[in-house]
C-alpha cells in the first residue's frame, strides 16, 4: 500500500492497523521515502539478519578464522 506523507499524517492510526498485516510505503514529493511494517515484521527481520552473520561467523571460522579471543591471544605472544 502507498501513502502519501501527508494522508499518513492525518490517518495515521488507520495506517499503523494496515501495517500489521502488509508494509505500508510513505511517499513524498512523489517519492518512496519510508516503509511502515508491524512491529511483528521488524522482529522477524532482526532474527533473519541475526541467522544471517551468525552464519557468516561459523563459515568464517570454518575457513581459519579464530576469532576476535584467540586472535588478541596469537598477537599479544608476538609482541
């Protein structure tokens, strides 16, 4: 759903209700310039990207990466 800034500003509690189940994108001067989503949402999307370097991470260290401890641990031998 679209809206323009201005009809957000003065609907805005119907626009939070729509939120919940769809993203609801604010447009300005003619352009997309924020997205309202349900809190919901949001979370899921701070899970997704949790899961996502949390898997960055494992592959890192699977290809030697030892990580920020040991790393400090091997320089601070060498100093």
């Amino acid at each position: 759903m679209d809206v323009t800034a201005t009809d957000l500003k003065n609907r805005l509690g119907t626009y939070l209700d729509a939120a919940e189940t769809n993203p609801v994108v604010v447009k300005k001067s003619g352009r997309s310039k924020a997205v309202i989503i349900s809190h919901r949402m949001y979370q899921r999307f701070l899970e997704m990207e949790d899961a996502y370097w949390a898997q960055r991470a494992r592959e890192a260290e699977a290809e030697g990466y030892l990580g920020e401890t040991e790393t400090g641990k091997l320089l601070s031998r060498h100093v």
